[in-house]
C-alpha cells in the first residue's frame, strides 16, 4: 500500500529541497546573500539527487530524456550564477517525477488487491487428516477445506456443502450466489456461513486470479495510437530540443550578446521538454486497465483498451452469450423404432466431453450414458464417434437433415428450440428439443448500447426462427443465423468495414469471429480456451451490462487520453516562443511546466473512475435478493 503523503519516503528529497529553497528566498529578501546561497545549494542538491544520477545513467547507455534536458538547464544556470533558479527547476522537476511515481503506483495497485484476494494458507484434505500449507503449494486435484468466511485459494469445483459465495471482488457481481457439489468457484472468492471441501482445479500459481493480474500486468506493453503518437512525438523531441538550444547560443555568440542568450537557450531547453507528453497516455492506460479489472473486465492491452473506445457495432453470440447458459432439454422425439431413452443416451455419449453449452443440457438428461471413444468435435456442426459399436453423429440440421422427422424439427425450432439431431450407422435416431433462455439483462444491455450510439447484431450457429424469436426478445433487428465460424468471421469483416467491430463471443467457433473483430471480447469464466486466447477483452462476469460499462470507461479514457496529448503539446508551443524571447525566465518555464505536468497526471489518474453504467450495475445487483445458504 502507498503511504500518505506526509510519510512517503520518495517524496523526502523533494521536500527538504521544496524548504530550503523557501528559507533561501527568505534570506535573499532580507539582504542575506550567504545563507541564501547555502540553502539554495542544499536545495539544489536535494532535487538533483533524484533525476541526475538516472539522466547520467542513461546518456552512458546512449538514450536522451528529459532528466538529461533538467541536467543541462540546472548545470547552465549555477555557470551563469543563477543557482537560485537552478535550485527552483530541481525542486520542482524532482517533486513532479515522485508525483508521477506515486500516481503510477497508485494506477497499479488494483493489481495488487486482485492479488491480496488469494490468502496466505490453506487447509488442504489429507488421508491423515487435515493440514495447513502454503497457498502457492496447491496442486489440482487436492481437496481444499474453506470454511465460514474464508476466501478461496484456487479455482475449483465444490465436491462436499453448500454454501453462498461471493465473488464480487473477482467478476464483479455483488449478489452472492448459492453453489452446490458440482459447481465451480473461482479464486479469491469469500465462502459464506457453511464449510465447502472444493476439489482444485487448477494449482495455487496459476489460477484464474493470478492469469487475470498477469494479462493486466503486461496490458500496456502493446500500445495503442495515441501512446505510439506519443512516443513518436516525444522520443526524437529531446535530440531536437538540445539542437535548438545550442542553435540559441550560437546565435547569442552571433549577435555579440552570448551570456543573454545563453540563458534563453536554458529557458528553452526547459520549455520544449517533452516531460508532461511522456506521461500523458501511459498513466492513463493503467490506471484505466487496472480500474477495469475490479469490476470484471480484463483488457489485454493498451491498444484493445483504445480501439475499443472506438466501437459502433457489437456482434453477439447467441448461445452462452445472449442467453442464459443454462439450456434445458424440453422435448426428445425418436424416430419409428426407437425410443426417447436411447436417443438421449447417444447424444450425451459424444457430448460428455464437449465444452459447447447444449452439451451439458443433453448430458444432464441422461447423466447415466458411458462416454463415447473416438469423439472428434466439428466446429460450426456437431461432434462424431462411437457409442457401443455404433457409429454416431450428433449436429445442428444444416449438417444432419432430419429427413422423416423435418416437420417435428420446424414445429420445435418455431417453438425458440434449437434442434439437435441424432444419427446412428448413417440413419436418422431421433431429434432433442433443448432451449436456453434469454439472460434477463438482454434487453438493457441493448437498450444501454442503442443510447450510446452503437449498433448490435446477434451472430449465431442457430436456426433461422429460433434466432429471430430470441432476437425479438432482445430489441436486436440485425440477425445472421445458422452461421459456421467462416460465416462469422466474414460477417464480422464485413461490419469492421463500415465501422469499429467488437465480436462478444465465448465458444470455440467464436474464435475465428474474435480474431477478426477490432476488438474481441470472450464472455464469463465458462468461455473456451480458443475463445480467451483469441479475444482482446474478458469478463469474468456474465452480466451483459458489463458490456456497455466497458465501453463508456474506455470513451472516457481515450477522451482522457486525447486531452493529456493536446494539453502537453500545447504547453510546449504556448512556453516556447515565451522563452525564445525572454518573456519568462527561467523559474517561470518549470512552474508553468510542471504544473502543467500535476494536471496531466491527475487527470490520467481520473481514468480510474468506475464508469456510471457500472455502478448502475452493481446498485441493481445490490438490492434485496433472497440467498440460500
């Protein structure tokens, strides 16, 4: 945790310069010229300490920064017998870079607390009995013990109780939800008022927490446009800054007048350093990303967290994204010769080791089956192997045509059903009705993305009916049903061509649609692993509402973002000529400039702020619900 002010130590060299150069001036205004000095020295001192040594360092290692402009302007000032100015430019250049410091760490300690989320020690279930280890030394498949209160170490999948968790501090959802055998839980979050023994499923490393601090972590090292303007402007500013400057003096020698314009060559060293342009988008970035996260929204990256700030159109999924994840079989029909039961059996034989959320509704129905072998997924179709001999297929009815049976799948998809067909030893076995309904914030987060001026198109693998029935639901109009990965990807190119695409998927054949997108985004901790790696954006929520939270927090810090650059830009053009014509001396430019500088960073810093339609989110989820414990 960052100390208060008063206690920071990076803050002391800039303070002792801050007060020695106050008692400085005091002497000098009343006729004292000696102390006045020595306190200017001191102060001098002081604030050099902490940028010279660092300026030196990398002008050895060849690189030019604005320390090394500071170096040269103070160094000018004490050979011309200003070293009350020079003292002036110390203190205040010093006491900007332990701001900027402060600021950053503050930007980063999000990261932090998501890491604080993970407790030191964990009781872990042993044949012998139960014993504490540390949490770092949990391996998947050991059985942890969490009791009342306590938090989870790693992800896992509860095996023994019931209990409520909250996991507000990790997705963002401030409801606690009851979980049972069965169900997962993520790290970091806080056991209810029952004991839960939790298998895990992943060691106390490498969990979904630590995943989520890493990505973040690394997020501004692929920069966006406005950090590469930055750095483009910023880097080849210092080298052309030293030139003016040098061609300054060179005119002083010139015109006969060397020692008045050797001190405008200071003046402007100091004026034209880039030291407010160089911050201006990094501490904003962080703290934006860093921001994000505690409300359950991983960005990746610099440049994804800019681009997304550009979005127009949102394509969806359907299944798992638009609806609840949480489909149901509602109606089983067999072919002539058949029955339901067997028909089922096959179906969940080859689906026991899909990830695809129909799956685990067709599982659940017959939770009995022995799995298949030779399984083999088709992406965009369906999924094939063999179930007791037998060669079966399982698929949408774009792959497998329900041939005998064409009028039931009709009357099922009319029904919102998506059709799932089954075919054993080529013959059509029988049809599964399955229906997953429509998250209730569907039609908000529709609404909230229409109000800021973005455009939503539902993408789906589904019937032609069963999608329009959802969409209707939804307020979408735009709807591309029975789409494979490939019709995906080129919807989604065709849309990126008429405006900034964000593709929100969670599936294995959203990975392509992802890939192309200007920025992908992979919905809640079920999504695949394709579907994460290929997205720029995760939320380890589901509520869809997260969706246009994201994107006004991103609006606002590339606005953030646009500001910085102008602002520091400005201040250059605005402090230049002044120097160039001695309009402002030397104190005058680094009182401008870095004060210039504190704005810049406060309001990079002010890209933390949690978006309004966030905290719209969580005053609803905070309003009385009924919890099982």
């Amino acid at each position: 945790m960052r100390p208060p002010l008063w206690r920071d130590t990076a803050l002391l060299p800039s303070a002792i310069a801050g007060v020695t150069l106050l008692l400085g001036y005091i002497f000098e205004w009343t006729g004292s010229p000696f102390p006045a000095l020595v306190f200017h020295w001191i102060a001098l001192l002081a604030g050099a300490y902490t940028f010279v040594p660092g300026a030196v360092r990398r002008l050895i290692r060849g690189r030019l920064g604005v320390g090394l402009l500071m170096t040269i302007a103070a160094v000018g000032a004490v050979a011309l017998g200003h070293v009350g100015e020079a003292a002036t430019l110390a203190f205040l250049f010093s006491l900007a870079e332990a701001l900027e410091d402060r600021a950053m760490d503050r930007a980063k300690e999000g990261l932090r607390a998501l890491l604080s989320l993970i407790p030191d020690t964990v009781r872990v279930s042993r044949l012998a009995g139960d014993v504490t280890i540390p949490a770092a030394e949990v391996r998947e498949l050991d059985i942890i013990v969490v009791g009342a209160g306590e938090r989870v170490a790693t992800d896992g999948v509860v095996v023994e109780g019931r209990s409520s968790v909250d996991t507000s501090a990790v997705t963002g959802e401030s409801i606690p939800v009851e979980v049972v055998p069965g169900d997962a839980v993520p790290a970091g979050s806080v056991n209810g008022s029952a004991t839960l023994r939790i298998e895990a499923t992943a060691n106390g490393r490498d969990n979904s927490l630590t995943q989520i601090v890493e990505l973040v972590e690394q997020a501004h090292a692929r920069k966006g446009e406005r950090a590469r303007l930055a750095d483009r402007i910023a880097r080849p500013l210092v080298p052309l800054v030293l030139i003016v400057a040098a061609l300054v003096a060179i005119f002083g020698f010139i015109v006969g007048e060397p020692q008045l314009w050797i001190e405008r060559a200071l003046v402007v060293l100091v004026a034209a350093s880039p030291c407010a342009l160089a911050i201006a988008v990094p501490v904003t970035v962080i703290s934006a990303i860093g921001s994000a996260s505690k409300f359950g929204v991983v960005i990746k990256s610099g440049e994804a967290f800019e681009q997304f700030g550009t979005i127009r159109h949102v394509a969806l999924d359907k299944t798992g994204t638009l609806t609840r994840n949480e489909p149901q079989v509602v109606e089983v029909e067999a072919a002539p010769g058949r029955n339901e039961e067997d028909v089922l059996a096959a179906a969940a034989a080859l689906e026991a080791t899909s990830t695809h959320p129909l799956a685990a509704a067709i599982t659940a129905a017959a939770p009995n089956s022995a799995p298949g072998t030779d399984v083999e997924e088709e992406a965009g179709h369906g999924i094939t192997g063999r179930v007791g001999g037998a060669a079966v297929r399982v698929g949408n009815t774009r792959w497998l045509h329900p041939g005998t049976l064409q009028p039931s799948a009709l009357r099922m998809a009319e029904d919102g059903m998506t059709v799932v067909v089954v075919e054993v030893d080529g013959e059509i076995a029988g049809l599964i009705g399955v229906r997953d309904e429509l998250r209730p914030e569907a039609a908000e987060t529709i609404e909230l993305l229409a109000a800021q001026g973005v455009s939503t198109v539902m993408l789906t693998g589904d019937n032609e009916r069963t999608a329009r029935a959802l969409a209707a639901q939804a307020g979408i109009t735009d709807v591309r049903a029975e789409q494979l990965p490939k019709d995906k990807a080129d919807a989604i190119t065709t849309l990126v061509a008429s405006g900034p695409t964000a593709m929100v998927g969670d599936g294995i054949n959203d990975a392509p649609a992802l890939a192309t997108a200007t920025v992908g985004i992979a919905m809640g901790v079920k999504g695949s692993a394709a579907a994460i790696e290929s997205a720029d954006i995760a939320f380890t929520g589901n509520d869809l509402r997260l969706i246009p939270g994201a994107l006004a927090h991103a609006r606002r810090g590339r606005l953030i973002m646009t500001i910085n650059i102008g602002l520091a830009l400005a201040i250059i053009v605005v402090l230049f000529p002044l120097a160039l014509f001695g309009v402002l001396g030397l104190a005058g430019v680094v009182l401008v400039h870095e004060i210039a500088e504190v704005v810049v960073i406060l309001n990079g810093v002010s890209a933390a702020r949690r978006p309004a339609a966030a905290r719209l989110k969580a005053a609803r989820s905070q309003q009385p619900a009924l919890t099982h414990a």
